[in-house]
C-alpha cells in the first residue's frame, strides 16, 4: 500500500495569488496504486507535464474534455506552463488533489 497524502512544494508564481513560492502543500492521492483522484473543477491539482513526466505542476482544473482536463494557471502573466501551452492532460497524469497549504502560515 502506498501512502496516500504527499508534500509539494511550489516553486513558480504561476498560481499566485492562491500559491506562493516556497508554500508547502499537502496533497491526496488515493489509498490505490493505479485509481484516478476524484477531481472537477475549480481544484488544485498536482500533474505530471505531458511532455516531461518527470516534472510536476501545480495547477487549477478549468474543465474536462474527451482528451483529459484542462489545467490553468491563476497568474498565467508569470509565463505559465498549462493547457494553453500543451493542450488538455490526460487523466493518469493527474497525480493527486491539493487538499490544503500547510507552511507558510498566513494570518488574514
């Protein structure tokens, strides 16, 4: 069994004003090896880039066509890498859901 919650860090500004660089996320993947996340959109999504799986993204699920989902930055000013780049992406590349920010601490 592998476990299923994961850290990420963020490391690009192409999600702010939601994440930052250098916020830690705690991400969910699931109890089983193989199972697609639950996702829709408007959630945060961990990925592997289509034509680079050893790189991840974090990015916003914009919605699903027959090919996969559709991945979008918030801040795509900050040369964002998403589906307008590399078009939709397929669903056993969707790694986990974001399930929340655990460091830096924000107040307000």
């Amino acid at each position: 069994m592998r476990w299923p919650l994961y850290r990420v860090a963020v490391a690009e500004r192409s999600m702010e004003p939601a994440l930052r660089p250098g916020d830690w996320l705690l991400a969910w993947r699931g109890l089983r090896s193989g199972t697609a996340v639950n996702i829709r959109p408007g959630q945060i999504v961990v990925a592997r880039h289509p034509w680079d799986p050893a790189k991840f993204l974090v990015k916003r699920v914009a919605w699903q066509e027959a090919a996969g989902w559709w991945l979008a930055s918030d801040n795509a000013s900050a040369g964002a890498v998403d589906s307008a780049r590399f078009g939709p992406v397929a669903a056993d590349l969707i790694e986990a859901r974001v399930i929340g920010r655990y460091w830096p601490l924000r107040t307000g």
